[in-house]
C-alpha cells in the first residue's frame, strides 16, 4: 500500500514472505520497506534409519491449515502409504511411507505444504534376505540385498566361505544364486559385502535327509497239514 492506515496489532501468520513497513507516528507515508521470510512447518521421522522398505512414520507441524501434502525422496514423489495427506485445522500431519530401493548412506525425505518446504535425512541400511532359509546340501539358494553401494561388486560368503559375486544395479540392490556347500547339520552365518564395507548376515539351517525307515519282512505263513 502507499499509505498504512490499517491493520491489527497483533496477526497469526503462517509461513512465507512478508512486508514489514516503517512510518512516523501521525503520518500516513510509508517510509521504508523490508521484506521478513517465516519458515513454517516442523517435521520429525521415525526411524531416522534402516533397510530399504523400513515403513517411516512423518509427523508435521505448524504448517498451513488444510493443505495437500507432498513427500518426495530424494527429489521424487513417494506414495503416502498410510495416515494424512492433507494437514489438519491445526497445521499438522501425520503420514507414513515405505522407503524406496536406494544405495546405502544418507536421502532426503522433503514434504511440501502450500510452498513451505521442510527436509529430514533417513540412512539406508543394507540388508540381504535369503531363500529357502534351510535346507540340505546342494539346495540351490538365492540371497537377495538390497541398500548396498551403487553399480558395486558384493561378494557373498556361506560360512566365511566365498560362493558367489555379484554386481549390485543402480539401486544397491542385486540377488545371488549357488548351491549349498557340503556341510554338517546346523546353523551357518551367510554374509554379503560390497567394496565399501556395507554389508549384512543372515542364517540358514542345513539339514541332512532323515534315513528311511525299514520294511519289515512278512510274518511268514505257518503250513496247514491235512489229516487222514
């Protein structure tokens, strides 16, 4: 305005810019002009960190009121799993989404409310899951990982033993194939490591194929004499 001649003394505002506009008392000329920026909106997750797939709870607060939100990682829209996708009368939220295929390390989760942007940081942990999880030998097994480096080679080890490498997609993510090894009945460590050291162990079980039970021969059948 060229003049300031309204207004309350005391506003609730929400996030965005603002003009602050200085005066003499009893004069209506405005005589300076200053812009002020207020970041709204406050956000937690939970957890801060895990495997790819990890359900992430986001909660929100003093954002404007009954606004879509949007939550990308990394720069790219996520579902919103479960929970709010709109804020409530209050500002605030909370919404759950599943952490997407991604290399180990640091990703930003943004949610965007009208045009207020906040950011938190999730760190991706490797994992590997294997399958079957028990078996006798040469029982072809397949472990599959996911948040691993990217485009690297893993190597996967059946009791510290090397079985198979592997070269991870731009994802960290990859899956292995091998036969299980000869060895006794029990529990063995099964462990997956890439160039950088990310790595993650699992168990599996070797059995050893029960031995049959024997047939038992047939009673024989007592003769029948005739009689005179």
């Amino acid at each position: 305005p060229e003049v300031l001649d309204d207004g309350d003394d005391e506003e609730d505002v929400t996030g965005g810019t603002y003009y602050v506009y200085v005066g003499h008392y009893g004069y209506p000329d405005i005589r300076a002009v200053a812009e002020f920026t207020i970041i709204a909106g406050e956000m937690t997750i939970d957890p801060e960190e895990g495997p790819v797939a990890t359900e992430v709870e986001i909660t929100g607060s003093d954002f404007s009121s009954d606004e879509d939100i949007t939550i990308e990682y990394d720069g790219v829209d996520v579902d919103i799993a479960d929970g709010d996708d709109e804020t409530d009368s209050d500002g605030e939220f909370a919404s759950f989404i599943l952490i997407p295929e991604s290399t180990a390390g640091d990703h930003t989760i943004t949610v965007t409310v009208a045009s207020n942007e906040v950011e938190a940081e999730f760190t991706v942990e490797s994992e590997i899951i294997v399958s079957p999880t028990s078996g006798e030998a040469d029982t072809t097994l397949t472990v599959s990982g996911t948040g691993f480096g990217r485009r690297e080679d893993v190597v996967v080890y059946f009791n510290s033993a090397g079985m198979a490498t592997v070269t991870t997609d731009s994802q960290g993510s990859f899956d292995a194939t091998f036969s299980v090894p000869e060895f006794e009945e029990g529990i063995y460590d099964i462990e997956a490591e890439d160039e950088d050291g990310n790595l993650d162990t699992a168990k599996f079980t070797v059995t050893v194929p029960s031995s049959p039970t024997p047939t038992p021969a047939p009673s024989p059948t007592p003769a029948r004499l005739n009689q005179p």
